[in-house]
C-alpha cells in the first residue's frame, strides 16, 4: 500500500480466503477489505484518535445518510459529547486527486449531517474548514485541529 502523509502505524492485515487482503478496522471490531480509500481511512482515523485525541466511541464510520432521495454512506462521522454531528470525513485513495466535485460531494451530505467541521483526505492532502455562519462559507483551517478546539 502507498505510503501516506500520516505518522507510520502499525495495522493488522491478513489475506482471506477469497485471496483478498483484509484490514482490522478496531472502531467496527472486524475485518474490512483493504482498498486505498480504507487505507486512508484506517491511518485518518487512527491519526485522529491517537494523535489529536478524538474519543473513539464518538466516531462513526460508513454510515448510511440520505441525500435528497437517494440513499449514501458517508466515510466517517464524529460526534460532540452531547451527540451532535461535529466533524463529517471524506476519504478518498491516494491516486484521487481532490477536487471541487469532492468538495460538492462532502457539502451534500452535511446538508443532512449539519457538521460544523468538515475533513477530506486522500492521505497525502489533507482539507480541514470550519462552516462559516454564511451558508455553505467554509473557513480553511492550517491542519486538523484536536477534538477539544473543536468544541465551541
């Protein structure tokens, strides 16, 4: 897998029966295939956790949301303590290049979610802003803040 621009973390990965190479996901308590898109998942999420000290247990990942009518999955979802959506994540493999359709992508989904932050990563570019109190303005931030800056 391709070296992302995340600290080095140590992963469980094992090829399953079907041939394929499995990633254990320790949020979803299972194994999920390994796709680039999960490999900067896995390395976003444990950055996250470990390193800007997001509570594990108020992340929730590949979620179903509704988009106008049609039914999606969001990659990753962190709430507040008190349960509100706070952070939604977009993670996209590697070889993605990140652009304003993926923007556009992340924008309709927090018209159902209402986070007041919003992430996108390919693991080599990360895209951290703050929703302004104009609708859809969003303030680029320097890098991904820690959980307790994100509390208001």
């Amino acid at each position: 897998m391709d070296q992302l621009n995340f600290p080095e973390y140590k992963f469980r990965i094992a090829r399953g029966e079907d041939g394929k190479k499995y990633i254990f996901d320790s949020l979803r308590h299972k194994e999920i295939i390994l796709t680039p898109e999960e490999w900067v998942r896995q390395h976003l999420i444990r950055y996250i956790t470990e390193e800007k000290d997001f509570p594990p247990a108020l992340v929730s990942i590949e979620a179903g949301v509704k988009v106008n009518t049609l039914s999606r999955r969001y990659d990753a979802l962190v709430y507040s303590r008190n349960g509100k959506p706070l952070l939604l994540i977009e993670c996209k493999a590697p070889g993605i290049k990140i652009n304003q359709q993926t923007f556009d992508q992340i924008i309709a989904y927090n018209h159902t979610m209402k986070a007041n932050y919003l992430l996108i990563s390919n693991g080599l570019k990360h895209y951290c802003c703050k929703l302004k109190a104009e609708k859809d303005r969003y303030e680029f931030l320097p890098e991904i803040p820690h959980y307790s800056s994100l509390i208001d």
